[in-house]
C-alpha cells in the first residue's frame, strides 16, 4: 500500500503553509506460510518412504510356513482353533494409510499363553440354539432378508453377545468370553507386520467389504451390500476366517481413546469409558482402509446394528 506523505514548512513570517513532500511506497512484509507446508510436505515423503520400505521388505521376505491348524473345543458345534503364544502389534506406525489418533502409539505386544478362537464368526444357527435353549433373553436378530443359517448374527450388542456367552458356559460348564483388542490383532494378523493377514494390500478377493475401496495396491472389485456365509474366503495362517470384513466384532476392552496405558499382555483394558466397547474389523459396508487389524470404533454396549456381530475365545492355559 502507498501513502503520500507531507511536511509543514515554516516562513520567515511564521505563516504555516503545507506542500506535499516527496512521494514513496511503503509495502507492506509479506506473509510467508510456506514452513508449515513444507513440514507437512516432508511429511508426507518421510511416510510414504517408511510405507514402501515396509512393502519391500515384505515382498523380498519368505513368509512363515503356515503352521498346523489345531482344533479347540466345540461347545454346541461351534468350532474353535488353538492359538499358540507369540509375539505381536496393537496400533499402527506412523506411515500406515488412512490410520487414525485413536491407533496411538503402536505397542509391541507378546500373549504368553494358549487360547483358542472360534474358527467362523458366531452364526444365526448358533444364535438360534441359544434362544431355543431359553437364552440370549429370547432375542431374535433380523437378519434383513439376506438369509440366516450359516451368515454371521448381525443386530447383536454388546450386552447381547453377554447373554450368548452365559448361556454357552452354562451348558458347557467352560469360561468362553469375548477376545480383547490385544488378541484380536494377534490373531487378525496372524504373523504378518501389515495391516492384514494378507500383508499390506486389501481387495475384495479376500474378504467381504465395499470391494469399490480397497485398500493399498488391492484391486478394485465388487461390492456385495450385505453379509455372506462364513468361510466364503480364505482362512488366515491360524486357520480363522473372516477377521477382516463380514461384521464388526465385539471385544471386551473399554473404550479408551488411544493405547498409551496398554500392557501389551492381552488383557483386555478395563480402566477406560466402559458405557462404550470396542469393536473391530470392519464390516460388508465399510471400505478397505476400515478393516485394517488396528482400526478400531466404539459404540455404547446396547447398541445393536446390522453389521455387528461376534467371535468367541476361551484362556487354555
């Protein structure tokens, strides 16, 4: 902006006359915004490196030979697989896509003990045996026309998948619970640093989600817009099906907003907002990114919703 300035000269005869003064510019100090952009930028390179590297390191690794699929109980037909010890991941780095706040701080987690996990999330015919046998509190899931018998159990909360729990141990006389978030991606990865059981990439060959949004260098594919029979898709390297995708399971952690007060030891987190529980897997409607092993949601425990469902677990040692 320019300003003309002026300047009072005095005469001899003390008469004040005003005349304008030379002209000149006085600009005003350009805003410069460009170091926040450019932290950003250097960023975004920084992950983008990390992300390839981690892909590269995958691709050039040999995987771990799948082990021998161990069968568990079977308490009212319903199929488990033993879990061994080992070592694993709760969260997400830094450079991992579309990951959230609440996936912080990526934590090294080691479950000392066998478990054992139901091979398929828990189906209508499971469910139904339950309310027959006088349990559930009589709850009978809308399956919302796609079909019942062997597709996951949708419109189940929380508290509901309580309910199945007490009605399984009392007819089995065993403790089966809900997994926590811990083991949850213990077993959703199944030996795998990325994201997947698949390793970095997610397309709709291998699970059910919206296949229009995979996720990394997935393909795109198709979206089937409900849920479908368990076991439509490959196992995992524990020989679990269905831990990306389908529905939303159920675990017994509290909500807390991040893993910063997590031990790492598979327990589940009680310390947090326990009106709200976590889920996690993602579902048939949800896009690729969302069903990545660290993304995680949380909903009020009597919340009830057509993609919600469950899988069980039980302490062997």
């Amino acid at each position: 902006m320019k300003f003309l300035n002026t300047v009072l000269i005095v005469g001899i005869a003390g008469a004040g006359l005003t005349v304008p003064s030379v002209a000149f510019s006085q600009t005003a100090p350009e805003v410069v915004d460009s170091y926040p952009k450019q932290i950003l930028k250097e960023r975004a390179e920084r992950r983008a490196a990390e992300r390839e590297a981690a892909r590269a390191a995958a691709a050039v690794s040999v995987p771990a030979p799948m082990a021998p699929v161990t069968a568990g109980s079977s308490p009212m037909g319903i199929e488990m697989v033993v879990i061994n010890p080992g070592a694993g991941k709760l969260g997400s780095p830094d450079f991992e896509k579309k990951r959230a706040r609440f996936e912080n701080p990526l934590r090294d987690t080691y479950i000392g003990y066998q478990f054992e996990v139901s091979k398929y999330e828990i189906t209508f015919d499971d469910w139904n045996k339950c309310v027959s046998g006088g349990g559930c509190a009589g709850h009978k899931p809308d399956d919302k026309g796609w079909g019942r018998g062997k597709r996951p159990v949708i419109n189940v909360s929380y508290n509901d998948a309580q309910n199945f729990l007490t009605w399984l141990n009392g007819k089995t006389g065993k403790t089966y619970r809900l997994l926590s978030e811990a083991e949850w991606e213990y077993v959703a990865r199944a030996g795998q640093d990325g994201p997947f059981s698949t390793g970095y990439d997610m397309s709709a060959q291998f699970a059910n989600f919206d296949g229009k949004a995979p996720y990394g260098s997935g393909a795109k594919g198709a979206y089937l817009r409900k849920t479908q029979p368990v076991g439509q898709y490959e196992p995992n390297a524990f020989g679990v099906y269905d831990m990306h995708g389908n529905v939303y399971e159920w675990v017994e952690d509290c909500w807390n907003p991040d893993h910063s007060g997590a031990l790492g030891d598979g327990a589940p987190r009680m310390d947090g907002d326990c009106k709200f529980r976590v889920m996690k897997g993602g579902s048939w409607v949800t896009h690729g990114y969302q069903t990545r092993a660290a993304a995680r949601i949380r909903y009020v425990t009597d919340y009830r919703y057509d993609d919600y469902g469950i899988r069980i677990a039980r302490t062997l040692n």
